[in-house]
C-alpha cells in the first residue's frame, strides 16, 4: 500500500460549487487540512462538502481573513468529492491537504 501527501487548490471560489478534489478509484484519502482564505474587502460566506455532505453551511469569513475548516481528519472513498461555495463571486481560496493510500 504506497501512501502519498498531496496539496490540492482552488482559486476565486465563487457561487458556483467548486470541486477541489475527487478521491480516484482504488484509493482512501484522509483529509488533513481544509483552508479557505477570503480575497475580498467584505465578509463572505462558504460552504464545504464532503462525499455531499455539509463539513460547513454559510460560515461566515470577515474580509481578508481565512478559516480552518476540518477540526479533524475526513475519511473519503473512490469517487467521493471535496466541494466548496461562497455567496460573492470570486471570492475565496481553497488549499486542502491530504494523503492518499493506494
């Protein structure tokens, strides 16, 4: 079983969902960090799913300013995605950390 770290991005995250990140076949991924940075002069507010499922529902992030949003490790299987929204258009960076065992 070969285990890899990988950083995946996203950038100008806006009222569309965005996929960060899908886990390929044949593979577990666990998630090690989940950062999503504001780039605008205003609050924004975002989502992030996990396998479609809410990890965060309209959190609010004051302008110029960032969140942690795992507080623990999320498990994901051969197609689940990572997904996320904001309510401003090109409004938000995402930076996910993980490994993938294989």
């Amino acid at each position: 079983m070969a285990n890899t770290f990988k950083n995946f991005t996203s950038s100008s995250v806006g009222t569309n969902e965005t996929t960060t990140y899908v886990c390929p076949p044949a593979t577990t991924t666990v998630t090690i960090g989940l950062n999503v940075a504001n780039t605008t002069s205003s609050q924004i507010k975002v989502t992030v799913k996990a396998a479609g499922v809410h990890v965060v529902k309209d959190v609010p992030i004051p302008a110029e300013s960032a969140l942690s949003v795992l507080d623990g490790k999320i498990i994901l299987e051969s197609s689940d995605t990572i997904t996320v929204t904001s309510d401003t258009a090109a409004s938000a960076d995402v930076v996910l950390s993980i490994l993938e065992q294989t």
